[in-house]
C-alpha cells in the first residue's frame, strides 16, 4: 500500500499553509491552545507548565512536518 | 480593517473557515481517498454539507486528527478519524455545554487540543456547572442591552461554549479560558474562572476574539516571528511567541471596547461599577504593555499589521466612556 502522506502538499492544506513560505515556521494548527488569563494573576508555577509546553509536542510535530518537507523535492 | 465587531464579519470568516476545509477535504480525499477507504461520494457528500452550514468545532478537529495520523503513517488511526470526518455535524446555533457532554473521543479531542495539560480540565459538579451556566447566559443577555454587535459577533464565530472546572487549589497551575485553532468556533471556559457576569462577558469578547483572530488567518500568519522567540506578554507572566503577544494585545482591546461600550450604555449597576473601571484601566495599560513588545519586536506580516493597526486606532481614538465621571475613573483605578 502506498503511504498517502507521500501523495499531499501540506501547503493546500488547511492549518498547514504557512510551511510554503520557506521559513520553517509549523502550520497554524500545530500552535499551542491560548489560554487567557482574564482576571487576576497567574500563579507562579505556570512558568514551568508552558516552559514544557513550548518544546514538546507542538514543536515536535512542526519539527517533523517541516523535516519531511524540506527533505524532498516537493508534493509528489 | 475595522475594529468594530459585527455579526457580518464573524459569519463571512465562518463561512470563508468553512470553505478552507472544504476545499482541503476535497483534495486529500483525492489524492488519499483509497487508502482512507472513502468514496468519491462519500467526500462530495461531505464537502457540501461543509460549505453549506455552520460545522460543530468537532468536525475541524477531527479533521487535523485525520492528517496528523497520516503524518504519523498511522492509516488504521487515519481511516478511524475519516469516517469520523465523515459524520454530518451541522451547528447553526451556539451551544453551551460542559467538556464531558459530549462522546468519549469527542471530549477527549477536546481537552487535548484546548489545553496542554488535560489533566488540569476537570467536569464539573452540577452546582458549579449550573452556576457557570446561567453566568453565560447572563453574560449574553448583558451585551445584547448594551453592545449587541458584540454579542452577535460572538454568536456568529462560535458554535460551542465548552465549560470545563480548573484546578480547585488556588496555588496550582490555572486557566480562565482557551482557544485552539484546531477547533474553529469552539471556546472553552474555566467555570471557576469568572465570578461575575461582567467577568464572563469580557471573557467571551476576549476567546472569541481569538476565534476572529484564527479566521483572519486562515491563509497566513500574523508575525513572521518563529514560534521559539519568546517576549513578555501584557496577560501572562510567562514568555509567550510573539503570535500568543499579539493575540493577547489584540484581544485585550476587545475587551476596553467591550467594557467601554457597556458602560456608555449603562447597562452597568453600581455594584459592578468600581470592578468595570479598574477593568478599562488595565485594559489600557496591558494594551500599551502588549502594543510595546510588538513594535519592539515583532515581525508582522501585511496582515499582521493592518489587524494590530485596527486595535490601535480603537485604543487611540476611544477615549474614556462618555457620561463616566472623572473621580469614578480615578477610583477605578486605584483598584489595581
């Protein structure tokens, strides 16, 4: 069976536009959620939570989509 | 670009949000449909029901579930999420409901792509679930007496209040709401987060501003900036990428506009009054906080720049709200 990730252009791709613009910048989709602080402040140890947040797995999907795309030639 | 909210503008990015996933189910049902197993019928029957109504959130998350399974070379989990893609979801009207009303991968999607920690979402008991409830309820009924562009902007861009209870512990990590683009017109609220209805109407101008915010991009970023560079944000104490800076700023002024508005209307009493003004006071000052560390260092793209631009005209042109005294505003902000 062909593996269908092979055959799509991630960059026709709702949430995933943004990998076509040559910056390696991951696609909309694999931002992290925007958790508001409306009302008071936030507790200290929410610097830890979003410090893991940041380096794993957003980045780690962005990482391997943008790898993926910029190992090959383009959409096949 | 206007700042002014309108049910127009949140029901053009709908449908333009929409379109977008139409059009994209088209094309990898047509590149991948064999393998995903899904007919040319099955996926004409689906884009159509798309582009014609209003989607549950629902049926955009399990549409990015379905490519990233993909990415994953996971195809058993791919087909699972097709079919699921596949299921009619129509939502014209907006729900609220708790993060647990709602079948089991349904939820679990849910706590997944809203929050980074699901295990600090918790289902509420009914009491607090009620509270929340009615709080929203109230809250709409607030902004239709005395911003009803806001309220039915709102309306038009989400199609799901989720309700969902934080951490009881005061000291543990917390949220008061949150956004994902992975769930177009779905917000989530912390039902310990708002206490007051005031509260619970700025806390929907502000997640549905990041719902705007997500539909104004549906094709490209606001900031050039890599998701790595970190800045300080006016809402939180933690480095945020300069995309979650300009979401906070941005919507910071929807909430000045939202409060300011409600009280040129008067829909204000006198026991929320002193809380409103110490709220348009930090509204100005976290925008101008916010607005700092964009032009410092942001990057923006053309759009970027006409968005941000459209909030600082607001924020440069507002003023303080006509008929509120100056000692009422001094007042408010000694509160904070």
């Amino acid at each position: 069976m062909d593996n269908p990730t092979t055959k799509l252009d991630w960059t026709r791709m709702l949430g995933f536009e943004q990998i076509a613009d040559g910056r390696g910048a991951t696609g909309q989709a694999q931002r992290a959620p925007l958790e508001a602080k409306v009302g008071g402040k936030p507790t200290p140890t929410i610097d830890a939570r979003i410090g893991a947040k940041v380096g794993s797995k957003p980045v780690d999907i962005g990482t391997k989509i943008g790898a993926k795309i910029g190992t090959k030639p383009g959409p096949v | 670009m206007h700042f002014e909210p309108s049910a127009e503008r949140g029901a053009a990015l709908d449908i333009r949000m929409r379109a977008r996933l139409a059009d994209t189910l088209d094309y990898v049902f047509d590149e991948a449909g064999d393998e995903l197993r899904v007919s040319p019928a099955e996926a004409r029957r689906a884009g159509a029901e798309i582009r014609a109504a209003s989607q549950s959130p629902n049926r955009f998350g399990a549409y990015y579930d379905m490519v990233l399974a993909l990415e994953d070379n996971d195809i058993e989990r791919a087909r699972g999420m097709a079919r699921e893609v596949l299921i009619p979801a129509g939502a014209r009207e907006m729900r609220v409901a708790a993060i647990g009303d709602r079948a089991g991968g349904e939820a679990a999607r849910y706590r997944r792509m809203l929050m980074n920690d699901p295990a600090m979402l918790h289902d509420c008991d009914a009491a607090l679930l009620a509270s929340a409830e009615a709080r929203i309820v109230a809250a709409f009924d607030l902004l239709d007496r005395g911003f009803p562009a806001m309220a039915n902007e709102i309306r038009a861009l989400l199609r799901e209040v989720v309700i969902a209870e934080g951490p009881e512990d005061p000291k543990a990590p917390t949220f008061d709401g949150a956004s994902s683009y992975m769930l177009w017109g779905a917000t989530l609220l912390n039902a310990r987060g708002q206490t007051n209805v005031l509260d619970t109407a700025q806390a929907l101008a502000h997640e549905s501003g990041h719902n705007l915010l997500f539909g104004f991009c549906v094709s490209g970023s606001l900031v050039e900036n890599s998701d790595e560079e970190l800045f300080s944000s006016p809402l939180r104490q933690d480095a945020r990428p300069m995309d979650g800076v300009f979401h906070a700023t941005y919507v910071v002024a929807r909430m000045h506009q939202t409060v300011s508005r409600l009280l040129e209307a008067g829909v204000i009493d006198d026991e929320s009054m002193p809380g409103a003004l110490a709220d348009l006071a930090a509204h100005r000052r976290n925008f101008a906080a916010g607005d700092q560390v964009i032009r410092d260092g942001g990057r923006l793209t053309p759009l970027g720049t006409e968005v941000i631009e459209s909030a600082r005209s607001y924020m440069a042109g507002c003023g303080e709200p006509r008929g509120i005294r100056a000692g009422q505003l001094a007042i408010g902000q000694a509160r904070r």
